[in-house]
C-alpha cells in the first residue's frame, strides 16, 4: 500500500484532512443512501457509481475558492457536496421530486446554480463542459474577478473532439482554468488501452503546450494539494492546466451494468486501495482521528442523510401543468442580468479600450490597401501583462512519483 | 439619416451596442485583425480591444461554448460563424447545451450566434446553406433572418439585447445589395414579429430573408394581372409570429409559403400545419410551397438558379393559387 502519509505530513492542517475525510465519507454515504433507494424503485433513472473515485471529486473540489466556477461530470457528487450543495438537492434531483433544484426537469447531477454556488450544469455529451467552462474563465478575467473555473472529464470523455477543441482555445487564449482528466480505467466496458494509445493521458496537454500533473488519484491529499497548485497557477496567470488522476471505476458504468468485463486482479488490487479507507488509516495513526471523533462524525453523518432522505422521500413529484413554461428567459423579472464588474469598466470602453499595434514587421503589409513596410502588426495576446512575457507555464511540468499502477495496467481485454 | 448597405447595418448595430454595454463581446474566426470574412466586424477591434474582440481557432464547438460560459458570468456574447454553413459543427452545443439551460436548470444564456446564410452567390454546398430548421425544431432558441438593412440592425440589437440565446442569419446575397435608409441613433425591432411588406386583397404571400425580395418582385407582376398579394415578412421564425399569420390568411382566405430553404421540413410545412390547426375552414385553396430543391445547393450557376426559387416561380404558384 503506497504511503501517502510520509509525503504530504504536514503540508495539510488538520482540519483540511478531517475535511477532506468527512467529505469523502459523506460522498459515499449519499451513493449508498441512493442505492438503496434505487433498490426500492424510488430513483427513476439510471444511477451512477463514483465507488473509490471519492477522493479525486472532494480533492480537487477542496481547491476551490467560493467565488470560483465548477461543472461537475456524472460522478463528481463529492465536488457538489464540498461546494455546498446540501445532500437533499442530490436525493431529490434522482428521485425527480418538484423539491429538486430543476424541478424534476433533469435528473442526476445535471443542475447548476449561477448565482451563489457558481456550478454550471453538465449535460449527458462528454466534453461539451471544457468550452463553456473556458468562456466561463475567460468572462471572469474579462470582468476583473480572479476566478479560476474547473471540470471534470473521464478517459472516455478525453477522445471527444470537443475535448480538444475546448482544450486548445483554454491554451491559445491561456484561460484560468483547470481540467480533471479522472482515469478511472474504462469507458462503459471498453478499457483505455483500447481507447487511447498512450501511457500516460496527461500527455495530451503537450498537444496543447499547457501544465499538466500525474496524481495517484485515491490519495485525497495528493490530488488536493496538486489541485491547489494547478488551481493557484491558473489564476496567477500561467494559463489552463490538466491533472491526470489515475483511479479506478469499481462498480459498472451504472447500477444495470454489472461490469463482468473488469478482470478480478484489477479489481482486486483498487480494492484494496480504497480512498477511504487509506484516508482514515492515516489519520488514526497519525492521531489527528480518534475512535471518538470517528464515531461522532458517523453520527452526525448518519442523522444528516436521515433528515435529507426524509425530506426527498416526503416531497411531491412536480405536478403535470408545471412541464409548461420556461423555455425562455422572459426578461427582467425573470434574471437580472448584471455582470459583476470587479475593475474599472472605462477600462473595457473606447479610448481606453482601442488598441495600439504593438508591432511593425519589415516586409509585412505589401497589399494595396496597405501602409508598406510600416504597417502596424497587432500582437494578440489578450493580457496585457502577459504580452511580452514567455510563459514558463506552458513547460510541461508532472509531479515526480508516479503511482504505482502496474498490476491495474496488465487490466485491458 | 443615412442610406446604408445591409452588412453596414450588421457592423453598427454591433459597434453601438458594444459602445454602449461593455458586456457585450464578439467572439469568432478572424473577427479582429481582419475584421471578419465579409467585413462585418472591420474596426472593431481597433476601437474595443482584444479583450472585447476575440480571434479564435477554427473550432465552432468550442466558440459556442465559450460564448455560453461568458453569458453564465452576465456578458453578452456575439459568436460569429464565418459561414453559417458551419454552425452545424457546433450543433451538438448549441442544441443540447444552450438551448435547454433555462428550461431544464433556469440558466439563461443571453447571446447571439450570427453568421453569413444563404444562396444565390455561387457558394456552393458549403458555403451556400440555409440551416435555420435544424434550430427552429429546438425548443430554448430564437430565430430570427432578416430581410432589410434597417431590420438587420435593429433586430441585431433586440437579439443582443435578449436574455436568451438567438440565431442570427445574415442572408449573404443582400449584404452589399441592398440600400436602405435608416435612422440615426438608437432602435430596435421585437423579435417574434412579423411585418406586412405589402398590403393585398387576394391572397397571402409568407417568406423571409432574401426571398422577401423576390416575393414582392413577384407581387408588382401579379398586380399587372390583377392579382393583389399580400407579402408578410416572418423575420422571426422561433418563436413564430401566429397572429400576423393567421390574421392576413383569415382575410386573404389563401397561403403561398415562399423560402429559400428546401422543401422537406421547411417552415413552409410548418405553416401549412398550422393553417389546418387553426385556419382551416377559413382557406379558399391548398398552401401551396415555393422552396429550394430536395438537394444540396449546387455550384454551377445553371444549376443553382435551377435549386433556388425565382420571382418566375413564385408568380407561377400564386397564380394558380388564386385560380381557387
């Protein structure tokens, strides 16, 4: 079992690891809350798994700051959870009670929420997120906020032209952003070796000149504090960044899927590596958790999911008339739509917007409506602090240690 | 006042509405430094910046995409494909993700998704392509296409203006052709609108975009024979202006359906349905359709005026229609 204690003691307080533990805990315990409820034919559609991928959604997630944008994927219910989503919004949107964020419009984790949480959407097409959370990083620059925006995508979702389109504009326009690539081995039943020819996913940021890390995705301290470095870079400006957190999807694509495909070793071998579990060891051994503190975070683990099951199980299911309605955006009194400037907006406006060519090439501007050999050449870069400089951030740059993966690589057909 | 051409139209209503809105970006293929394919977006860059002029790579999902996620921080995006033939790289963003935000998890997208449209100017059939249904059968859009100078520019603004995403086509054959005056200062026009081009008596003659024109030229030919069309102007065509519609078919008691898309699921079939929906005792004859051809637009000039409708074709059917 690798030892993920020695490396990352004392970089974490012991706060962020209890953090880190509890919502890690709470992640599994809403999925198993919602598997039982499956069993009772209480979730209507399908239900999704991250089984051992807990500590790469709450990890990275815990990188975050609140004014910061996220777009969870399908099973990035812990992200949810860390960025505030209370468990019932989760319970209620599986269950397509009228009390859910959409109203029983979508289900699973497809809600967002623009105003105060800062999480936009996902929908069911892998990639589509990586553009729109790119414009969402690129807008908040715009208006001067700081933000860095992140997302999710899997190995699957690695191979979507959308994926490289999203990626390569994030990288051309250096946008503060930071993508989750979750290698968790499989793609529904086809392995990543059949996927993608490569060793090692991160490589695709090279294609794109960006930062990209390796993590042991089950170690939750590694991915956050590798998230909190990325998370950092991004918004000092060093442009997107990609982490690559290798894991393991233990159960099928979703509860109808049995996942016979996935050979016993490999199983076997993440098994014994569970997220959870080598969270906890570490902190009883390092006593930052007792069996005390252990037992009253359960308890109040326990009596958290009880009320907000109750409150899911107990709410109505949205009443046929309210299908109508909502398709558009009927003005003010639907959504204010304000911006929120955090710079000068004479900035943004003429004179102070227009731009001054920044170059004259020799040899440029031969056409006729040209000014010759003078002509001004504009530079595009869209910081101006950035302008001139040569961004060390595109170096690729990976953490040292590799996670052992080797009996989990022998996993393909 | 001042007499301006269509495409001018395009290019002030995005320079007033960025003078006056600095939520308002352009984003899209050589939009900046060469001021966009057809000069649409020509100084902009100069007067707004790189900040608010945003060149990108040729990837239409990803424009779409990042125009979306600028909209969730409260700007107000213009995507520009640089031919609309290639909106339908992005189809998948612009219909799963954009459309359905608002009515699935109440996230509106306000933007605008504009582009170069349509025949008639050799394109080809890539360069050439009326698209509109593909997007007028997603609920969650607007569609606006525009046939005049001042409502290009106008409805421009009221689209930018709008909290949700719009489609914006810009019929390519009327950017320098066309001449209108318009007046100065600040103006819109409603989307969902329709507009009565020519008021007439015999029977109701329904088209947009560049086909407007060759249906009023058709109209002027059947006065000459008595025949008084009326010619409405759809400019909108989701969401469709119904009352326009049915009110001048009530009086008229026939419909002739003219666009420049083809046949098969054009909104000409749309508005048949809906004319038996809603107006069926009130019709005097068949709906009849003057479209494009079932087949995609053809380069060979013989051929494409072969495809397209003509103001010949348009007279011919209404004047069958108003044998009835």
């Amino acid at each position: 079992m690798p030892a993920i204690e020695s490396r990352r003691k004392g970089k974490l307080t012991r706060q962020q690891y209890l953090d880190l533990y509890y919502y890690m805990r709470l992640n599994r315990e809403v999925e198993e809350t919602m598997t039982r409820l499956f069993r009772q034919n209480k979730i209507v559609g399908g239900l999704y798994s991250s089984l051992g991928q807990e500590a790469i959604s709450v990890g990275t997630a815990y990188a975050l700051e609140k004014r910061d944008w996220m777009a969870p994927m399908i099973r990035n219910i812990g992200a949810l959870l860390v960025k505030g989503v209370p468990p019932r919004d989760i319970f209620t949107q599986h269950m397509a009670k009228y009390t859910s964020p959409t109203k029983g419009r979508d289900g699973t984790s497809h809600f967002g929420d623009l105003e105060n949480l800062h999480i936009v959407s996902p929908i069911s097409m892998l990639g589509d997120l990586i553009p729109v959370m790119t414009g969402a990083a690129m807008g908040g620059r715009y208006l001067g906020q700081k933000i860095v925006t992140m997302t999710w995508i899997g190995d699957g979702g690695s191979s979507t032209g959308v994926f490289h389109e999203g990626l390569n504009l994030a990288a051309s326009q250096r946008a503060p952003f930071v993508l989750i690539l979750e290698n968790n081995q499989w793609a529904y039943s086809t392995p990543v070796r059949r996927q993608v020819p490569l060793e090692n996913l991160a490589d695709r940021a090279k294609a794109y000149g960006i930062a990209s890390y390796i993590v042991d995705g089950n170690d939750v301290a590694e991915v956050y504090s590798t998230a909190k470095e990325a998370v950092e870079r991004a918004r000092a400006g060093e442009g997107p960044i990609l982490i690559e957190a290798k894991t393991f999807r233990r159960h099928g694509h979703a509860q109808h899927d049995p996942a016979e495909y996935i050979p016993k070793e490999q199983r076997e071998f993440w098994e014994k590596r569970d997220p959870i579990s080598l969270c906890e060891a570490f902190l009883l051994k390092e006593k930052l958790l007792d069996a005390n503190g252990k037992k009253e975070m359960e308890a109040k683990l326990t009596s958290l999911l009880e009320k907000e099951r109750e409150f899911a199980e107990n709410s109505p299911m949205p009443p046929e008339e309210t299908v109508h309605g909502g398709i558009y955006c009927s003005g003010d009194e639907c959504h204010k739509i304000r911006a929120k400037w955090e710079r000068p907006i004479a900035e943004m406006m003429p004179p102070k917007s227009s731009v001054e060519p920044v170059w004259t090439v020799e040899g440029f501007g031969q056409g006729k409506r040209s000014a010759g050999k003078n002509s001004p050449i504009h530079f595009g870069d869209v910081q101006t602090e950035h302008k001139t400089q040569q961004p060390k951030g595109r170096a690729v740059k990976k953490s040292e240690k590799k996670p052992a993966m080797k009996s989990a690589k022998k996993g393909g057909r | 006042m001042a007499v301006i051409t269509f495409l001018e139209a395009i290019k002030q209503a995005m320079f007033e509405e960025m003078a006056a809105d600095p939520s308002v970006v352009l984003i899209g293929e050589d939009v900046g430094v060469y001021g966009g394919a057809f000069k649409t977006s020509e100084g902009l860059l100069e007067k707004f910046g790189w900040e608010r002029v945003i060149d990108t790579p040729i990837s239409e999902s990803a424009i779409i995409g990042a125009a979306c996620g600028m909209s969730y921080l409260g700007l107000r995006p213009i995507a520009e494909m640089q031919f609309i033939d290639f909106i339908v790289c992005a189809f998948n963003q612009i219909t799963n993700f954009v459309a359905k935000g608002h009515y699935l998890w109440n996230a509106p997208a306000p933007m605008v998704i504009r582009g170069p449209s349509g025949g008639g100017v050799h394109g080809g059939p890539f360069h050439s392509a009326n698209p509109e249904m593909y997007f007028v059968h997603t609920p969650g859009l607007k569609v606006v296409y525009p046939s005049t100078p001042y409502d290009a520019k106008g409805l421009l603004k009221a689209s930018i203006r709008d909290n949700n995403p719009v489609l914006f086509f810009e019929h390519k054959f009327l950017y320098r052709r066309l001449k209108e005056e318009i007046p100065a200062g600040d103006y819109t026009v409603p989307l969902g609108k329709a507009v009565v081009r020519r008021a007439g008596r015999h029977l109701t003659i329904l088209s947009y975009a560049a086909m407007m024109h060759t249906s009023l030229e058709a109209a002027e030919a059947l006065a000459k024979e008595g025949i008084d069309a009326e010619v409405i102007d759809l400019r909108t065509l989701l969401p469709l202006d119904e009352e326009t519609i049915l009110q001048s078919v009530k009086k008229t008691n026939k419909c002739l359906v003219v666009h420049e898309d083809t046949k098969t699921g054009g909104i000409a079939g749309e508005i048949t349905a809906l004319l038996c929906e809603k107006a069926f005792l009130e019709l005097d004859g068949p709906v009849l359709r003057v479209t494009s051809l079932d087949t995609p637009v053809p380069y060979a000039p013989t051929l494409e005026a072969a495809f397209l409708p003509s103001a010949r074709k348009v007279f011919a059917a209404a004047k069958e229609l108003a044998r009835y």
